[in-house]
C-alpha cells in the first residue's frame, strides 16, 4: 500500500498497533506495519529493559513510543506513602465490597508491595515524562507519540532534532489544530467509540471533520478499527492509516492474563463502557463490578486528580487477579471486541485487515464502475 503515512515512516500497510506490550510492537512491525509502545506507565528503568528488548528482536525495522508529556499534568508528591494520599473512604468502599463479595484479601505485604514499588512511579510530572524521554531517544525509535495535551515547545524540538516525527492523539477537531500550531507531524483522530481514554465524539464523524481541520497534515484513524472494511472506511473518509489499540489485546503476543482474556473474548460491544473508576477520567472499558461498583449511589467519587484513581484501583485489580474473580475484572477496550472471540496472532490480524481491505475497495469500485 502507498499511503501518507506508509511513506513517512518506510512501513508496507499503514497499520499503526499502540499496544503496552513489547510483543505486540515487535510482531506488528515484522507484519509490515508500525508498532507503537506505551510507556506512560512504565518508569524509566522499565522502559529501557523493553526498548533494549525491543531493539534486540525487531530486526532494524521502525517502531515508537507513546507517553504522556502534558505540560499542565497534575505533579503529585510521593514524599509520603501513596496510600496516604488516598482518602481512607474511597479504599475502604471499595475494599468493603470486595470483602462482601467474598474476594480473598492480598496478604500485607503484597499491599504494602504495590504502594511502595509500583505506584510510587505513576507520577505524570514533567520531569518523570522527561526522564522517560531521555531513555527512548537513545533508542533507533522513529515516531514519538503524546497520548494526553500538548507537549511543551522544548520536547518537540528535541524529538524533531533527531530527525523523528512527533504525534498526538486528539479527540476534537479544536485539540487536533492547536497540535499543528505546536508543530505535531502527525495528528491521531480518535473516535469515542476508542478503548482507553476517550472523548465524545464518534469516529465516522470525527475521522474527516479533523482531517480537513488539519490537512495537509496527515491523520491516522483511530477508534472502532479491527478489520478491512473498518480501514477502508477510514481511509475512504481521508485517514492515511490506522491506528488500534482494542484488536490486539486477544492476539496470543498481547500482555493479557488466562482469565482476563476470557473476559475480553465473551465481551460484547455494550460491554465496552466509559467509567471513571478506572483512572478517575472517562475511560472506556470493560464492564465488571468493579466499573459498576464506581456508578452505585453510595459509591465516593472517583478521585480526579491523576494518577490517584489508579493508584486506588491498583490493589483491587491485584487482588481481583489474585482470586481469580472474573466478574470484578476490567480492561481498558473498546467497542471492537465484540469482535474479539478467540485467540489469534498480530501477523493474522494485519494480513486479514489488509485482504479484506483490498477487497472492500474492489467491491465499492465495482459499484462506481456499474
Ligand atoms: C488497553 C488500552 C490501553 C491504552 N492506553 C493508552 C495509552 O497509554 N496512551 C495512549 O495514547 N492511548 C492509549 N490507548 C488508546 C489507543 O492508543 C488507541 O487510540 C485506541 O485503542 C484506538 O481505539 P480501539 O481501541 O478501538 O482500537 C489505550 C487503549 C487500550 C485498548
């Protein structure tokens, strides 16, 4: 295929995989298109053990790295436990019925564990962003990606320095200018209808309404892709490719336990729900009754201020693993997997993308030519 996008970054279908799984961005880039790793989680130290990985297996071929750079992203100071940073009401509501519902506590230790190891190091401050940086420029990435806001001047100018081009996911039309004004290379239009966090607006709309807002800058389609006709679709509303993040979560490379597997390939899209309980903004994911216990009437509300919602649902999501309780897990997915059923790989999943799209364009050809 030959597209804006295929050009730019040298890659044979204009298949984007954001995925937090080294696996996942490794098999994606080998299949001919563009993996994209998550880092926003990851601390510095993590993130170069998976570039190191990725570098070692990826055969020279391009891939990227997603963060967030947010220059107004909320600093919270991890000079006391983060267990005391969140309200004893929130954890206990929770815990409260979890303990009703009979899911094992975790041993103390293990609690203690997660807040001192792992939750210590969800901070979103720019310096942390930066330090994440630092690592991933010292890799052969050639696409940096900003999953939330516009980067500061300064961070675009040391991504551009390195001759790597620098996106952005936008949910709105007005985000995806102010991106350009910022100097962004490639805009990432993502439709409500997205795993993750989401906005409001639906792709079918949103997809062409930002690329004129944008053009000639190009668009990657993001949010409801999962197969050829999907891609077609986005392609023929002005995408130069597309980006997924749900589709590769029920590939056998993807980071999914046993158990939450099986809950995203009984999955429905009406299942693909926005809460607050995961992050503490509009998430879409799967509902469980850990999503549903954030919407009940007695339930405090989810805590905004980022990253404290998910340093709050850290515990309960261990322990709800732990126990082996299916109905209380959740994963951030969209509304594609009511497509996802069964295993499959990442190189099945783009070779039947793109077969089905070549036949999706025959198909609609004909039509013209009738
Ligand atoms: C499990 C999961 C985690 C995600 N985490 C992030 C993230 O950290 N950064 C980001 O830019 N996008 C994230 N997204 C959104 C994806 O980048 C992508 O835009 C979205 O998945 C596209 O819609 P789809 O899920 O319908 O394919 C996530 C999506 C999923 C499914």
């Amino acid at each position: 295929m030959k597209t804006a996008a295929t050009e730019l970054f040298g890659i044979e279908a204009p298949i984007f995989a954001f995925s937090h799984c080294r696996d996942v961005v490794v098999a994606t880039s080998k299949a001919g298109g563009f993996g994209v790793l998550g880092a926003a989680w990851m601390t510095p130290e993590h993130l170069e053990q998976e570039l190191k990985w990725i570098d070692d297996h990826i055969g020279g071929l391009p891939y990227g790295v997603d963060m967030v750079f947010s220059s107004t992203s909320t600093t919270v100071e991890f000079d006391k436990s983060p267990r005391e940073l969140l309200p004893a009401e929130n954890v206990a509501f929770i815990n409260g019925l979890l303990d009703a519902d009979g899911v094992a506590p975790l041993p103390e230790d293990e609690v203690q564990g997660w807040y001192a190891d792992y939750a210590r190091n969800l901070s979103f401050s720019p310096a942390t962003s930066e330090a994440l940086l630092d690592v991933a420029l010292a890799h052969p990435i050639r696409f940096v990606v900003s999953a939330l806001g516009i980067a500061p001047p300064h961070v675009i100018q040391r991504v551009h320095d390195r001759g790597i081009k620098f996106g952005a996911l936008v949910g709105s039309a007005k985000q995806a200018r102010k991106q350009v004004e910022a100097g962004v290379d490639v805009i990432i239009a993502q439709g409500s209808e997205a795993g993750g966090h989401t906005g409001q607006v639906t792709s079918m709309v949103l997809w062409p309404e930002i690329v004129d807002a944008v053009a000639p800058v190009p668009v990657l389609a993001a949010g409801g892709i999962g197969r050829g006709r999907q891609m077609a679709a986005a392609l023929a509303l002005g995408a130069e490719g597309v980006w997924c993040g749900s589709i590769w979560l029920g590939t056998v490379e993807s980071e999914l336990t046993p158990d939450m597997r099986e809950v995203l390939y009984s999955a429905t899209p009406e299942d693909a729900i926005i809460t607050l309980g995961y992050t503490g903004k509009p998430c879409r994911a799967i509902r469980s009754k850990y999503t549903e216990a954030w919407d009940r009437p007695d339930a405090p509300k989810p805590l905004k201020q980022v990253p404290l919602q998910s340093i709050l649902s850290g515990e309960p999501f261990r322990r709800v693993e732990r126990a082996r309780r299916k109905d209380w897990m959740t994963y951030a997915a969209g509304q594609i997997v009511g497509l996802v059923n069964e295993p499959t790989s990442v190189k099945n999943v783009i070779y039947d993308m793109v077969m089905e799209y070549a036949e999706t364009v025959d198909r609609v050809t004909r039509m013209v030519e009738e």
